[in-house]
C-alpha cells in the first residue's frame, strides 16, 4: 500500500477527532481503476465514527422507553 495513501488515511481521521468523533472502525481499500486508462492506483476510505450528544431529545416525545419491546433497542 502506497504510503501516501495512509499519510492521506491519517489526516482523515485526525480532522474527525479534531471535531469530537470518536473513530470507531475505519478500512482502506487501494485498487487500480478500471475506468481509468492511467497506471495511478486509487483509494477509498471508509470512516465510521460515533459523537455523543448529551443533553439531546430523541425527539419523539416519548422519553420513556421502558415498555419499548423493541428487540434491537438498547436499554
């Protein structure tokens, strides 16, 4: 793998934690374009993240999810 492409990858992530996120999973896939007539290889970056937010409502009026029989609800 290219190094420039994790240099790249790095700041990603860093300008992310810089605004609050936690990165929680991230994947890099180098591959040749097969669109492209160049030799260049390409990249794409997946980032996965999680920022809390304390103090915010759901919004649906219903703050109390204790009879919620929603199996994929965490309680």
């Amino acid at each position: 793998m290219d190094e420039d492409m994790l240099t790249d990858q790095r700041q990603l992530v860093e300008l992310i934690e810089a605004e609050g996120w936690e990165v929680t999973d991230l994947e890099l896939s180098a591959y040749d374009s097969p669109w492209a007539d160049e030799d260049d290889p390409e990249a794409t970056v997946t980032i996965t993240a999680r920022k809390p937010y304390e103090g915010e409502s759901t919004g649906d009026g219903d703050e109390d999810d204790s009879d919620d029989e929603n199996p994929f609800r965490l309680k």
